[in-house]
C-alpha cells in the first residue's frame, strides 16, 4: 500500500485500484497524482494483470483536486503561465494513462465523482455506479472553464453532445439514476453490491484471452474517432487475423468445438 493508494492483488490477473484519502473523499493532492501516475505506468507493463478495477475509499470515488492542501506543487493564479501549464498537463497525464492501459478498467464509482474524479471515471472501459453515487464537473462554479483533464472528449462520445453541453455549462450534480439513464454508467446497483459486481464483470474478462481482450479495447478507442466503416473493419480484419492465429484462440476453438 502506498501512501494514498491501495493495490490489491489478491484475485488473479485483477488489480483493484483503490484512491486512499476517505477523510477528503478521495481528493487528489500531489502525491496522489504522483503515486497514480507510477502506479499505472507500473501496471501497463506487467502482463500478469488482465483487468484494472478503480474506485475510492470509504463513501467517495474522488471529489477532484485538493484545493485546499494538495501540496507544495499547487499553483496559483499568480504563477507564470508556462509553470500553470506544467501542473495542467500533469493531471491530464492521469486520465490520458487510465485511457491508455493496454489492460481494460472498471470504474466502480462508489460516491461523489467529481472534476477530476469525473475525469478518471470517463476514461475508464466500463463505468459502474452504486446508487450513493453522484457526478459533477465543479470547475465551471469555480470560475474555470468547464472543459479539462480530456473531459470535452469523452463525455460528448458518451452521452451525446448535448447532455455532455448541459452538465458541463451549468456544473450541477448529477444523480446516479440520471447517470444510469443518460448512459455514462452501463449498469447501477446498492452500494453493498459494487464491489462484488465489479468483481464479478473483471472475473469474466480476466478468464479471457488477454490478446483478444486488448486489441478489442483498442479497436473500440480507435474506431470511436475512425473517418468510416471502411477504416473500423480494417482494423478489425487486421486484429482477427492477429488473434486468430495465436496457440490460445486454437485451443478455445477446439474446446467450443468439442474437438
């Protein structure tokens, strides 16, 4: 355990990833943002982990930057511009890493998710939520733009423009219901059934091909801004016959076949 992260490797080819200050929901502050950085780039090497799992401690996913002690690291308004956007690109390198693992992530948002928690949550695979769980894009109450850490990307592809328009000009808070329904979550439980739930999607894909599930997560990243359906299927053609050649897709063939 780091110092404001858990790692639990406890379940075979799944790392649950746990944000580790409960008594400030889970705000990032500076050696959060440093020990998250290392930590994924630890896992986007090790190939025994075939599935990420990332949540929050106690009753909060992330409620966002530590505004009010994230460390000796925080700038203010005052800073020369070049430094701001140092510390910028820093925590846009977060959800940019969480996007970028070959393996893919389970956000099982537990509580507040909020700016750059919200950014974290968008940049994973599979989005889960308990019905405690609440999303919201606070830079824009704060003077800020509303568009930040890869936000204006990924929100828009997933829950349309418009919806995407609404919640980051006004910064309300979103419920989990509303979340459910606007599809940034793909399926909502009680909070007493999250964690199992999250365990038992990261199950299901961890006894996968670990080849087959990566390049599938990267045909989906890719295709989503592909120019046609021509550019997607040649993708895919390429990676079927990547997969389809390999000993592991030969042996479930021959089991599904009964051979």
């Amino acid at each position: 355990m780091t110092e404001t992260l858990v790692v639990d490797r406890d379940h075979p080819g799944i790392v649950v990833l746990q944000l580790n200050r409960p008594k400030q929901l889970n705000a990032i502050n500076e050696v959060m943002r440093d020990e998250l950085s290392l930590t994924l780039a630890e896992l986007a090497a090790d190939t025994s982990v075939n599935v990420v799992v990332l949540t929050g401690a106690g009753r909060g996913f992330c409620s966002g930057i530590d505004v009010r002690n994230f460390g000796p690291g925080m700038l203010d308004a005052s800073a020369p511009a070049i430094e701001r956007m140092r510390f910028q690109e820093a925590m846009a390198a977060l959800p940019q890493a969480i996007r970028t693992l070959p393996q893919p992530v389970i956000a099982a948002v537990n509580g507040p998710c909020v700016g750059a928690g919200l950014s974290l949550c968008l940049a994973a695979d599979i989005r889960i939520c308990s019905t405690a769980a609440t999303f919201g894009n606070a830079a824009i109450l704060l003077g800020l733009s509303g568009a930040e850490m890869g936000m204006s990307y990924h929100l828009p592809r997933i829950v349309g423009t418009s919806v995407a328009a609404d919640w980051m000009l006004t910064g309300r808070t979103v419920s989990a219901e509303e979340a459910d329904r606007r599809g940034l979550v793909s399926e909502i439980v009680s909070p007493d059934r999250l964690t199992q739930r999250a365990f038992e999607i990261a199950s299901t894909i961890a006894g996968l091909s670990p080849l087959g599930v990566q390049l599938t997560k990267r045909a989906l990243q890719t295709n989503t801004d592909a120019t046609g359906p021509a550019a997607a299927m040649e993708l895919e053609n390429r990676n079927q016959v990547l997969s389809h050649a390999t000993d592991e897709a030969a042996q479930r063939r021959q089991k599904w076949s009964g051979a």
